[in-house]
C-alpha cells in the first residue's frame, strides 16, 4: 500500500496511483502530440517489461502505462531516461501543451506543430498559480484550454472573377456562402473564417484579406466547462508566442495560488484582463 507522501512525490514525476493503492500509470510526454516510431516501440518496452503490456491515449495525446509496481518504479524512471523518453505532466504549472495537425491538414490556418513546440520549450512544467492549458488549433473549433490558439483565414472577395461555379458554396459547412445570378454572395455573420472557399476558389474570385490565429483565454473544462474569451482579434502567425507571453505574465502578476485564468478572470473581470493583456503589446 503506497503512503500519502510516496503518493504526492510520484505524482509530481508522472506517476499517478491506481485505485488499488498498489499500481501506478506513468504518463510519457509527446511532443506537440506526436511520438517517434522509436519512442513508440521504447514505450511498448516499458508495458511490456513492467505493466501488462497495454498502454493508453489521454485527452491531452500523451500516453499513459498502466499496472506498474512501486518496486519497479524507479527501475522504470531509470530506463526511461536511458530511452530518453519524458514523464510528468501534472501539478500547478503548465500542463503538456496539445495542437492539432494543422501543420499537414488541408484545413490548417497556422502552423500548429510549430507553434506548439516552440510554446513548449518556453512554458511546458513551469509554474502558474493554478494548473494551467494551453491548446493550439488550425481551423475554427471551440475552445476550452486556458489559452486557446484558433487559426482563421478572413476571405475577401472579388465578384469580377465569380463565375458562379458553386464550388465553394459546396465546401462552406457553415452555410455562409449562396450563389445568386450567378455571382457568390458572403453571409459574414454566420462564417466563421475556416479559410476553406478561398482554398476552394479556382478563378481568384475569393482571396484572403486576413491570416493568422484568434487567441482565446479562460476556457476550461471537466467540472467546470467555460468556453475561452477572445482577444478580439486576429493576430499574425508570427506574433503568437509574443501574445502568449503577455497572457503569461498577466496571469503570474495577478493570479493567486489556487486559480485559472478563468478564476483570475471572473475575479478582476474579464473585460480588465483582457485589456491588461492587450496594452502590453
């Protein structure tokens, strides 16, 4: 039977007790939710050798090794590092950052792998009042991270060039596009800038007058579901992990031990934390 205090050390290395009291679950960390081939096999070692040869996915694309003993787990700790796999993922600090396959995805706006592993390298397990989400996306989706990054493509359009195909009328899921007398017309309150007519588009009739991403704060999930609040404007690819510095340090400054940045917002308010956040840049 592991003790309190065992318990509380090694969830702070990844290793999470079971319900039996007996058994851990190390949680192996991926990179912006991708896995080496190597890792892989590496990981299946593990299982194999000290659990009972499964593994599992979470929520957050890292994967977790069930059923291993507390005798064997400083012998896994040990192999691991040997392998050079990474383990942790838990605490009041930065949680493993998530991203989309925007990076490869027709639908992609940013370069969502990127962006996600240059954010971990600066963020991932460092401290924050509270534990802290960040998730990045390449297409319009809602977002429920503590800092949410959503890439948009704003179209604009060029009714000389229309001839009225229908094609991307066709790909609009939203239903913000409708083609009448032969020319398209764009319903905006109803897009929600996926970017896909202008990827569409083979007579230039559809252009793109804004790229880059919507970032959100606030969102969170599990007992308390709230969707993130956005900045209120689309930011250029390149000045994404700047904005996040920003949403950083106003979270560190005013946050207090204990809460998320929805709490920090639903305390000072969140118009108040936004605008702090956007006079910094």
């Amino acid at each position: 039977m592991v003790n309190e205090k065992r318990q509380k050390e090694m969830k702070a290395l990844g290793f999470l007790l079971q319900n039996d009291r007996e058994h851990y679950a190390v949680r192996f960390l991926s990179r912006a939710g991708n896995f080496t081939v190597e890792e892989l096999n590496n990981i299946n070692g593990i299982a194999k050798k000290y659990g009972r040869g499964y593994s599992g996915l979470t929520t957050r694309l890292q994967i977790e090794v069930p059923w291993i003993k507390d005798e064997d787990a400083e012998k896994v700790m040990e192999e691991a590092k040997s392998l050079g796999l990474r383990h942790g993922g838990t605490g009041q600090k930065i949680r493993p950052l998530v991203a989309c396959k925007g990076t490869v995805c027709l639908h992609g706006n940013i370069d969502t792998q990127a962006i996600c592993r240059e954010l971990e390298e600066k963020y991932f397990a460092t401290d924050t009042p509270h534990k802290c989400k960040i998730g990045i996306v390449g297409c319009a989706k809602a977002n429920i991270n503590d800092i949410g990054i959503m890439g948009k493509t704003i179209p604009e359009f060029n009714l000389d060039n229309c001839v009225g195909c229908g094609i991307c009328v066709k790909g609009c899921r939203q239903k913000a596009l409708e083609v009448v007398n032969r020319k398209v017309v764009y319903h905006e309150e109803v897009c929600v800038s996926c970017g896909e007519c202008s990827r569409l588009c083979r007579t230039n009739a559809v252009g793109i007058k804004e790229k880059g991403a919507e970032i959100f704060v606030g969102g969170r999930f599990g007992r308390g579901i709230r969707i993130g609040d956005s900045l209120g404007k689309i930011f250029e690819e390149k000045d994404i992990v700047f904005v996040v510095d920003k949403i950083m340090e106003c979270y560190r400054e005013i946050g207090v031990k204990g809460e998320r940045i929805s709490t920090v917002m639903d305390r000072v308010g969140k118009e108040k934390f936004i605008s702090e956040v956007l006079s910094r840049q």
